[in-house]
C-alpha cells in the first residue's frame, strides 16, 4: 500500500468514474484501474463496485474512504506546513470575511504597511469556514472571522465583541426609533444572510423577568411557538440572538450573503441584523439603529496554525491593538503561541 494507489482510490471514489478520476489526476484509466487492483490485492478486499454505474462503494470501501480520507488530508497539511517552516513566504496572505473589511481591517493593514514598509500583503475574502482549509492548504497564513471553531491544526484568539444594529428600510415604521427591541422587530420578515452557522447547537432559555415581559407583548400562538424554539436547538446566528430573548421572528428569508439582504432591506422587503461597522451602507434607502440588548453583539476571531505562525503575524497583532486604541475600543491583548 503506497501514496499512489491510496490518492488513486481516492480520485475514483470521489468522482465514481475511472475517466473523470483520470482527467483529475493525470494519470491514464489502465494506470488507475492496476493501481485500485494492486491496493485491493494488498488489503485483500473489494473497495469499488465495479458492475455499478456510476460505479459505486462497496460497504468496506466506504467505510476505509471515510478513514483513510481524513488520514490523507493530514498528510497533506503536515507536507505543507512542513515546507512553510522551512522557506517562510515573505508575503503574509489574510483570509477575510466581508463584514470585517467594512470594520476596522483597511486601518489596520495602513498601520501594518507604516510600522513594516517591507511587508507585503495579500487580502482574500473567504468565509469562516472556508478559512480553517485554507490555513491548512496555506492559501492563507491568517484569518478574520465571525465564528469559533474547535479544529486541533488551529489556533484562535478573541479580538472583540462587535455590537449589533438592526437595518430597516427608510420608510419602516420603526425607522427613527434610536433604541430597538428585538420583541418589536418580531413581526417584520427577518432576513437571514449567514453562510456558516454556529458550531455548536445551543439550548437557550429565558429568564422569568425576560418571559414576562414577553408575555406581555405577545399573543397566544407567538407564546406557542416561544416555547417550541425554546426547546429546539438554533444554530442560524441572527435566529440564535432572537431565542436567547425567547422569540421567533414571524417570517424568515434566506439569501446568498450580506450585501444580497441589505439590497433586500433597501427594497422594503424585510429586516436585518448587521455588525455596527455596516451602518454606513446604502444609507440613502436604510435606517441603522441600536439595539438595547447588550449581548447581542458579533465575535470577530484572528485564527491560524496552530504549529506555525507567520513572521509578520506579531506586527499584525500589534497593528490591531494599535488601532482599537486609537479607536477606544475595549480589548483583552493577547498573542499567539
């Protein structure tokens, strides 16, 4: 059993085609099928239906896929972590999410660039999820995200809670009220954007204070449905802020990203939840407003490898700090180690 036959069956089972697994490799169908013959000669068992078609797995084959894929994976992130130790890139590549870069990042890649002149930098807007396989494969060396993740190749550090605002379209009804509740939005179609969703599921529960207060404001089936999401785990974020209160939105719509609900919002179609640092978009057809919650704010996470850090990415920490000083924003400095 070798690299060769195991990268084989991995092309054949992921594309279920000796034809298209031999495009992606490279390599001619009859050196395909001899190396899938010879790693099923070794293990002594059938790993591909070959009378199937599309050709299919047999149980133990998809068992030893499922396996020997996480296995192969790792490999390939130690190769590349690896050759990342031994000739560092000058170039630091950071992985973004939109929403950050609307924030704080172009002040802090200027600080960057002022205090290092001989750093170059290269932005790439990826989502949270996306980000942890970049780190990995080195497309990225670190990474601004929304979103926690439990990965043992990664490490993160918290830079701040970053409050909330609600977006509503310039002729809502609640438009110039400066302090929103999230039981006055209730009524309105929310419209959801995220494309990662929280990592863990979460029970949330309310507080006897908090429901009667929602029992006051709301009717027979709205309590209904409060006790059903009270029950259900929610992993959606701005649908997890509205549970921790104990409320389901009437109505929900879903789209591709953030910019694609704001355009909604800016059609009168709906509401949303955004980071603060958005509220400077389509100010012409969208009113931002605060929202009294004080927990309901968005995390923003520097992560990278956990067993190799850039040499750049110290002056980046320093940077941001630098920046959210400047700013007066409230921060815990840390580092990575």
């Amino acid at each position: 059993m070798d690299l060769k036959q195991l990268n084989a069956f991995i092309a054949i089972a992921d594309l279920r085609s000796f034809s298209a697994a031999a495009t992606k490799t490279g390599l001619s169908q009859p050196s395909l099928s001899r190396l899938l013959k010879q790693l099923e000669t070794d293990m002594g068992v059938e790993l591909i239906d070959r009378y199937h078609r599309p050709l299919d797995l047999t149980e133990a084959g998809a068992f030893f896929y499922d396996k020997i894929s996480t296995i192969l994976t790792e490999i390939d992130t130690v190769t590349s972590m690896t050759q990342r130790l031994s000739a560092p890139s000058s170039i630091l590549n950071i992985g973004f999410v939109p929403s950050v870069l609307y924030g704080l990042l172009p002040e802090i890649i200027a600080m960057l660039k002022q205090s290092s002149p001989d750093i170059e930098v290269n932005l790439k807007d990826i989502s949270s999820y996306q980000q942890i396989e970049a780190l990995k494969s080195g497309e990225i060396d670190i990474g601004f995200g929304r979103f926690a993740h439990e990965d043992p190749w990664i490490q993160q550090i918290l830079l701040r809670h970053e409050r909330y605002v609600v977006a509503l379209p310039k002729a809502h009804a609640l438009a110039h009220i400066r302090e929103q509740r999230l039981i006055d939005l209730a009524n309105n179609r929310l419209i959801l954007y995220h494309q990662t969703h929280l990592p863990i599921a979460t029970t949330v529960s309310t507080s006897n204070a908090q429901s009667a207060k929602l029992t006051a404001h709301t009717k027979n089936n709205r309590t209904t449905k409060k006790q059903s999401i009270l029950n259900t785990p929610i992993t959606e974020p701005l649908l997890h802020l509205f549970a921790q209160y104990g409320i389901s939105p009437f109505m929900t719509t879903t789209v591709s990203d953030l910019q694609v609900a704001l355009g909604l919002v800016a059609a009168g179609e709906g509401i949303t939840l955004v980071p603060a640092s958005l509220k400077t978009v389509r100010t012409e057809q969208i009113s931002y407003q605060s929202l009294v919650h004080e927990n309901v704010t968005s995390p923003i996470y520097l992560h990278t490898l956990r067993d190799f850090v850039h040499p750049s990415i110290p002056n980046l920490l320093t940077a941001i700090y630098h920046v959210y000083e400047q700013r007066g924003i409230t921060y815990r400095q840390q580092k990575f180690m």
